[in-house]
C-alpha cells in the first residue's frame, strides 16, 4: 500500500470519527431544546440530525450547545469540533503567504541587482 492510499483510509476515518461526535452534539442538543425523553422520538431527532449537522449555520450552533450543555465540553474544544476544517486552513494560508512572501522578497532582491548592472553597463 502506498503512502497516498494510506493517506486516504486516515484522514476518511478521521473525517467519519468527527463527523459521528458532530451529529451525536446536535441529536442532543435537539432532545435538550425540546426536552424529548421518548426513545421514537430520539430516533427520529437522530436521522434529522443526520442533515441539521451539514447546514452551514444552525449545525454548529446547535452541536456547540449540545457538546457544551449537555456533554460539559469546555467551550473550547467544542468550538474546534465544528470549526477544525478552518483551523487547520488557516494555518494552511498562513505558511502559504509566508512562503509567497519570501519569493517576493527575493525577486525584488534580484530586479534590484538587474538594475544596478544596466546603470552601470550604461555607464
């Protein structure tokens, strides 16, 4: 197997582990907001929180309620299980520019030197 492969296997375990955290907090934060002890209705508010959990704002909202409310998860650690794709892209983008930054730098340096040799060729 290769490194790529290997690549794959972990980051969609990955993927599936956090999405499985991310639709048990928002199952829980449904049963919390409208305080269902029925074991159908759990069911159900289950499968719906299979599609609430994607939407791009009311999934996280209320998985943050039920991993802080419910679990007692400092609001911290919650707030990295729903928003843990734009962490690690910040980072991402925050090397990126540094390395475009230096590039930059280093063209400058080098049309700087191509300028003195024309001054002094003209000369």
């Amino acid at each position: 197997m290769n490194k790529i492969s290997l690549l794959l296997i972990l980051s969609a375990f990955f993927y599936i582990t956090i999405s499985i955290f991310q639709i048990s907090a928002v199952a829980d934060a449904i049963k919390l907001i409208l305080m269902i002890d029925n074991t159908f209705l759990e069911g159900i508010i289950f499968i719906v929180s299979l599609f609430i959990t994607f939407t791009p704002l009311v999934g996280p909202i209320l998985g943050i309620i039920g991993a802080v409310l419910v679990w007692d998860w400092n609001i911290l650690f919650a707030l990295l299980l729903f928003f843990w794709p734009y962490f690690f892209g910040g980072i991402a983008w925050t090397l990126f520019n540094k390395k475009k930054a230096r590039k930059k730098e280093e063209e400058k340096s080098f049309d700087a030197e191509d300028a003195e040799i024309i001054e002094e060729w003209k000369k």
